[in-house]
C-alpha cells in the first residue's frame, strides 16, 4: 500500500511536469542523481507521458552507459507484462509509471542510466529520457574502536544469564523436592492433617474427602471415648482358703470292773 502509494505521486509529479513541456520529454526519469553505498539498491522510475501510444503496443529498455561511451541494454520491459526481474534487475509495471530496481550495488555500477521507449509503429526509433546518474560508495567499515567495548559488555551479560537460569533452576528443585514431600506424607498417613497445619500453618481444606490422615485422626477420637466408656472391672483379691479336718475318735467302750 505504501509503494502504491509513492508510485502515484511520482506518476502525478511526472505528469505536471510533462504538462508544462509536451514536446520536450515523452519519456522522463525520477531522481536525476543517487548516491548509495555498496550492498545497496538504487530504485529509479520511468514515466510515459505521451497520450498517442495509449492505446499501442510498446516496450520500455533499459540502458546503462560509462564515461560517455556507447549505451549497453541491460533490461527490457513489454507494456502488459507486470515484473521481469534478472540477477541484478528488476522492473515493475505500473502504467504508465516503470520501477527499475538495481540490486546488490557494486562501485562497477556507477555510471548514467536512462529509459528508451520503442514502439510497434517504429521499431528502430527509440525515445530516450534524460540520464539519471548513479553513484556507488564504499561500503561504510566499522569503528575498530567499538569491537572491544562490545566484547567488554559480552561476558557480563553471559554471566547474568547463567545466574538467572542457574536461581531458575534451582527455584525448580525446591519446589518438586517440597511437593514431593507433602505428596508423600499426606498420602501415607505419617504425619496427621493438624499437625501440618500447626507446622506450616493454616492450609486451605481440601476439597477431596477421602483423605488418609482424617480417618487416622477419627481412630484416635474413638480410642479414646471407649476408653471412658468402658467400665474398669473392680480388683479382686485371693481368697483365703480355709481347711477344716474331720478327727474321729474310736468309740469307748466302758471299763467295767474287775471282779
């Protein structure tokens, strides 16, 4: 959307100027002069201003010229296709505006460039647009003073990075060792529900009922009233025994006297 819409202020700049000059140019370039670095891309645009070849067949060439020496072709464009693209060209219909695009700028790209409109009814004329040139730096170096106070800043942000998932993980462990410990202890019955909750404070009841430790505590609760309940034989004694002894004594007869 943003493209579309600078190509139609370019084609709305083209035409206004066109207007002013209507012999003069047929084919006009945008911008007159770049200046780019290498690695870059250089976008130039074309347009067609001439009323009379609306409606006819054409195509538009694009030419690159060194030093005022004879123009070389180096891409073509017809009027219905949409996008020829090569390994360093690319040009993109717009009518009547063209977008040619050189990309991967070298210094060996420095040169004049410019637009020839040839047309069905004459073949071996071409409408030339004035020449844009263009102008390839060299690609910007980096400070070599900024390497040393980047590889500075390297091992303290390496550092704080191994603290934190160091703390991370070890924050991990604590909390599954911990779980697993109360996982244990609650599902095995070994220490009570009010034990816990005096030790670690008040928890939150939990909502699943059967719960191991609650019926621990409700075994010791009936221990302990049966032991109320239960009444206490009283304490018994050894009873003495007492034996008794029968004697039986022979009868006596009586002692009569002698005579």
């Amino acid at each position: 959307l943003h493209r579309g819409m600078v190509v139609s202020a370019i084609c709305a700049c083209f035409n206004y100027v066109c207007s002013l000059f209507p012999l003069s140019q047929i084919v006009t370039i945008f911008p007159p002069a770049l200046t780019l670095p290498e690695g870059d891309k250089a976008t130039f645009f074309c347009n067609i201003s001439m009323e009379n070849y609306s409606g006819s067949e054409y195509s538009l060439n694009w030419y690159k010229e060194t030093n005022h020496s004879q123009a070389q072709k180096t891409a073509e464009i017809s009027r219905y296709k949409p996008v020829t693209e090569t390994e360093k060209y690319r040009l993109s219909n717009h009518t009547p505006v063209f977008e040619i695009e050189i990309l991967n700028l070298h210094q060996n790209d420095s040169g004049s460039y410019y637009c020839g409109l040839i047309t069905i009814f004459e073949p071996d004329k071409v409408m030339e647009s004035s020449r844009s040139q263009l102008m390839v730096t060299a690609a910007p170096q980096m400070n070599a003073t900024d390497e040393p106070e980047m590889e500075e800043g390297n091992p303290s942000e390496h550092i704080k990075a191994m603290l934190l998932v160091i703390l991370l993980l070890a924050g991990v462990v604590v909390l599954l060792i911990f779980g697993y410990l109360i996982f244990t202890y609650r599902r095995g019955g070994m220490i009570p529900l009010e034990a816990m909750q005096t030790q670690f404070g008040t928890w939150a009841q939990p909502d699943k009922p059967h719960v191991v430790s609650v019926s621990t505590v409700d075994y010791g609760v009936l221990e302990f009233q049966r032991d109320q309940c239960t009444p206490v034989p009283p304490e018994t004694w050894p009873v003495e025994q007492t034996e008794y002894a029968i004697i039986i004594f022979p009868e006596e007869k009586p002692v009569t006297p002698e005579r």
